[in-house]
C-alpha cells in the first residue's frame, strides 16, 4: 500500500470485485504504528489505544458485505517486531550479530523478550542492531528483502513459541488454515 492507514480502506473498496474474480478470502495486515496511534498513545505502547484500533477496525468490517470471509491482522508495532523476534535471523545477515553480541552492545536478549510488548518503533532497533556491523535498516525495498530471504520455518518457530509475538503466531495460523478449516 505505501500506507499502512490505507490497507483497511482498499479492501473495502476493492472487497466486491476481489470475491467476484474467485477470492475465498481476503487478509488485512498492516502496522499498529501510525500518527494517529502515537498521537493517542504518547509515543508509547498502550494496550487500551491497541484495543480502540483493533475495534474500530472490526466494527468496519463487520458493515463489509463478507465480513466472514474477511480476516484483519496488526503487527505491534511493527512488522519489524517479528524479525526481532527471530533473534537468529540477524546473524544470518552478518555472523557477528548473535544474541549475545546484541545483548552485550544494547543491552536485551532477543530470544529472552517479546518485540511486541518492548519496543514501540522496532524498525529503529533493527537499525541499531545493523549499525553495530556499520550497516543500516532504513526500510527501503531492499533492507526488507535481504531479511525475509533469510527467514525460514526455524525463524517463523523462535518468533512464535514461550507466548511471544502472539500476534504474528495469529497471523501465520490464518496463514496456514485451509478454506474448510475457515
């Protein structure tokens, strides 16, 4: 989309002609990160704020002709955070940035915290972690590519297991259900 507060709206304008060309389904995800959230939240997580947009958006959906067939997803804060829950991921990108190396230079365990709950512009973390190798995240096309090449089902497992990232487990398991399952 090029805007995460744009996702909502193109599934309600494009809904009708999306199941009329055969879709079973369609998923929304976007980040919870926006203007309108950090100027509610005081540039904090705030988990009444998370609920107001998660209703909001819900109470938009349900006036959807499908609502049933319409599922809508929010990474906290984030897409970001579910990479930093990959704490093995970084070192895939460059061997010298392991968790005890991260830890050791900013002072947190990845494979010990959930990203969801700590960092309120994780995009910012994963340039800090980059800039200890004298590299940068800036979440251009290319820094986003050159880490999702490197995730795999191990990476998809240490972001989803000890109750961290429920979110993206959410996500992955709407992924992973078949058309009957829904």
């Amino acid at each position: 989309m090029g805007n995460d507060e744009r996702v909502l709206d193109v599934i309600e304008e494009n809904e009708e002609a999306l199941f009329n060309n055969g879709f079973s389904k369609i998923i929304g995800l976007r980040d919870m990160h926006s203007k309108a959230y950090r100027k509610k939240s005081k540039n904090v997580i705030d988990d009444e704020v998370t609920q107001q947009f998660i209703e909001a958006v819900t109470t938009v959906i349900a006036s959807m002709n499908n609502p049933d067939k319409i599922n809508f997803h929010f990474s906290i804060m984030e897409l970001e955070a579910w990479w930093l829950s990959m704490y093995n991921l970084f070192a895939k990108i460059n061997d010298q940035l392991t968790v005890s190396f991260i830890e050791n230079h900013l002072g947190y365990n990845l494979s010990d915290i959930d990203p969801e709950k700590i960092f309120f512009h994780p995009s910012l973390e994963i340039d800090k972690i980059f800039q200890l190798v004298e590299s940068s995240y800036k979440k251009h096309f290319s820094d986003v590519e050159s880490l999702t090449s490197k995730i795999d089902s191990s990476d998809i497992s240490d972001a989803t297991t000890n109750n961290r990232c429920s979110c993206f487990r959410k996500f992955c398991d709407e992924l992973t259900l078949s058309d009957e399952q829904t």
